[in-house]
C-alpha cells in the first residue's frame, strides 16, 4: 500500500487541491463570496409583449447608480423566464428593478424585497 502511495506521489497524484494555490473560477461557476456579501439571485418572470434585453437594480431609496446588466443570459423572450445574478456586499433588501426591452423602453419595479423573493413577475403596464 505505501508503495502505491509513493507512486502516486512520484507522477503528482497528490491529495486534493487544499494545498495548491487557488484558481480562477471557470466561466460559469460560482465564487466564493467573501465574508458579508450578499448573493442576490432571482427569476425574472417575462409577462409582457415584449422581450427583455436587460435587468439593472440600485438599492431602493438611496441615490445609487444602476447596476450594469445583471440578466444572466442574453434575453428573455415574452412568456419566459430568466436568471438574474448579483453580488453586492451591503446587507439590504429593498431593491429597485429595472428592465430594458427590445424596442428600448423600460418598466421599474420599486421596493422588490430580494431577500425574501426568488421571483420577480414583469407584466404589461396598465395605462
């Protein structure tokens, strides 16, 4: 048995990566967040005529900017959902959110509690 560990050993089959240094995380998996961040995933639900093309969030209530796009895939196509990812290392749970559509027009939804939802329902505004 101590031979097959030395042999493994010898050609770098070593124990696990706890001792290498860390890496870069691949394209499309997640980070470790450092110590009070907060992770601030949700599903934008598309119910209007229009698709999607870009989701940005401020705190609600400060005179924040923007967010850049936060929308994880490109679009969201009416009828569909899609992924929204954010990390941001404030504790707070009222969040404005804005999307952008493909003609350019925009919809904002005040005092979202992203702390307490996992889903954010876009429809048609009423005129």
């Amino acid at each position: 048995m101590r031979r097959i560990i030395l042999a493994w050993a010898a050609i770098g089959l070593t124990a696990p990566a706890a001792a290498q240094p860390p890496q870069a995380p691949d394209e499309g998996y997640g980070i470790e967040l450092p110590e009070g961040s907060a992770n601030l995933d949700f599903i934008i639900v598309n119910r209007t005529r229009r698709t999607i093309t870009a989701v940005t969030i401020t705190p609600s209530g400060e005179n924040s900017p923007w967010s850049d796009n936060v929308l994880v895939q490109r679009d969201v196509p009416p009828g569909e959902r899609g992924a929204v990812s954010y990390t941001r290392d404030i504790e707070l749970c009222r969040w404005d959110v804005r999307v952008t559509f493909d003609n350019r027009s925009q919809q904002t939804r005040p005092l979202i509690d992203l702390c307490g939802t996992m889903r954010v329902d876009i429809r048609s505004e009423q005129p």
